[in-house]
C-alpha cells in the first residue's frame, strides 16, 4: 500500500527537513551541497519518492507532473543566476580597485572650487558643471579673503564639463603673490525661463587609495576622498 507521505522515502535517506538539501545544510549523514546540480538532484529525488508513493487509482495528471518539472528547471536556473551575478560583482570590484590603484599620482577633475596659483609661466586647470544651457559662464577667481582678482569668461559653454585655466595673473596681467585662492561662477542664462546652476570643478593630485565598505576612494592632498564616478577628467 502506498505511503501516506509522499516524500517518506527521501525522509528515510536524510533524517531530516527535505529541504535541507536545497538550503545547503547539514544533514544527519553530512554535509548537502548547495550548488544548482545537488538542487536539481534534491528535487528530482522529491519528485522520484512522489512518483512512487502516489495512490494508483488517483495519480498524478499530466499538468502536475508538467508544474513540477518546470519548478525544477527554475530553482536550478535562479540558483545559477545568483552564482553568475556573485562572479560578475567580483570581478567589477577586482576591476575598479585595479582601475583606482592606477591612478595614484595622476590629476584628476573633482568637484571642488579651491585653485591653486601655478608655478611661473604655468595653468592650473580646473571646470564649471552645467546641469544644462547657458549663453556664457562668468569665472571669478578669489584670493583668501574673498577678493576678485581676475574674471575669466566661458563663451559658448555647453551641458556638462567646461574646462578653463588659470595663469596666476590678475585682471591686469600681474602675478600674483603666493596664497589660497578658489574660484566660483556666475551663469548667464540661454533664455528668460533659463534655470542652469554650475558646479565648481578643480584639479586634485590622488595621493592613496582607499576601501570603503569594499568600494575604492581616491584620496586627494587635502584628505578628502572621491570615487571614481565623481571624476570628471583624468590626466598624467
């Protein structure tokens, strides 16, 4: 006579919760593995026991056995989706470290509005970020006490990125003594209902790298830290 339980028979081999061995637990005869082969094994097992113990004179019919065999083919697949995407986050984190390591020493374009005075007949370069259209962009570059000392304009600026440099002179063409300085900007809008706002952006020197919750940083001279999307530009 049949069983009562369907799944008496796997019980019998297990000891145990039959789900046991698609969580990958242990089991009173040892370790069950957890990968999408020893799942589908599990199930197919289940399904066995089922075949086996079902009431003769009420088996089965076609659409169960149609329902189950497609529950099978999905765990197995979900469980080899999971280990594919487990692979792809490794190696995207292995590259972004690699990618962060190689850039220590190099200049990168962050945000920020500090500007530092170039060495004799040098630039410093640095960017506004437009959020969207703009007839011009008015660049005023301030020493420490918040004083105008030069005004430079972006003509014809665009959404995203517009790069500028500084030469350490002032409005009339002097050098000007060593300090701090930074730089802010002034949008002049495309239209009457024009709404572009700018973000200062300025060139920083990666000293390090760092790991945050296993996500590189760069860090710059002044101990601040970017990730690689904040970056805008990269050079040697």
């Amino acid at each position: 006579m049949a069983s009562a339980n369907p799944y008496d028979v796997l019980n019998s081999q297990t000891q145990t919760n039959p789900n046991s061995s698609v969580n990958g637990s242990k089991s009173n005869s040892g370790v069950v593995g957890s990968s999408a082969s020893d799942i589908q094994n599990t199930f197919l097992k289940l399904f066995v026991a089922q075949m086996r113990s079902q009431d003769p004179m009420n088996p089965m019919d076609n659409s169960q056995m149609t329902a189950q065999m497609a529950q099978i083919s999905q765990v197995g697949g979900i469980q080899q989706l999971n280990q594919s995407m487990q692979a792809l986050i490794g190696a995207q984190a292995a590259s972004q470290s690699l990618m962060a390591s190689s850039m220590i020493g190099k200049k990168v374009l962050v945000a920020g509005s500090s500007l530092p005075k170039p060495p004799d007949g040098g630039t410093t370069p640095a960017g506004v970020l437009l959020n969207g259209p703009a007839q011009t962009v008015k660049v005023n570059v301030k020493d420490a006490n918040g004083n105008v000392v030069r005004t430079m304009t972006i003509d014809k600026p665009v959404a995203g990125v517009n790069a500028f440099s500084w030469d350490g002179k002032n409005d009339k063409g002097e050098v000007v003594p060593a300090g701090k300085y930074s730089f802010s900007a002034d949008v002049t809008q495309a239209s009457a209902n024009g709404s572009t706002t700018a973000v200062a952006y300025n060139t920083q020197t990666v000293t390090a790298v760092a790991w945050d919750k296993g996500v590189p940083e760069l860090v710059l001279p002044d101990g601040s830290r970017a990730q690689l999307g904040d970056v805008a530009q990269m050079t040697a």
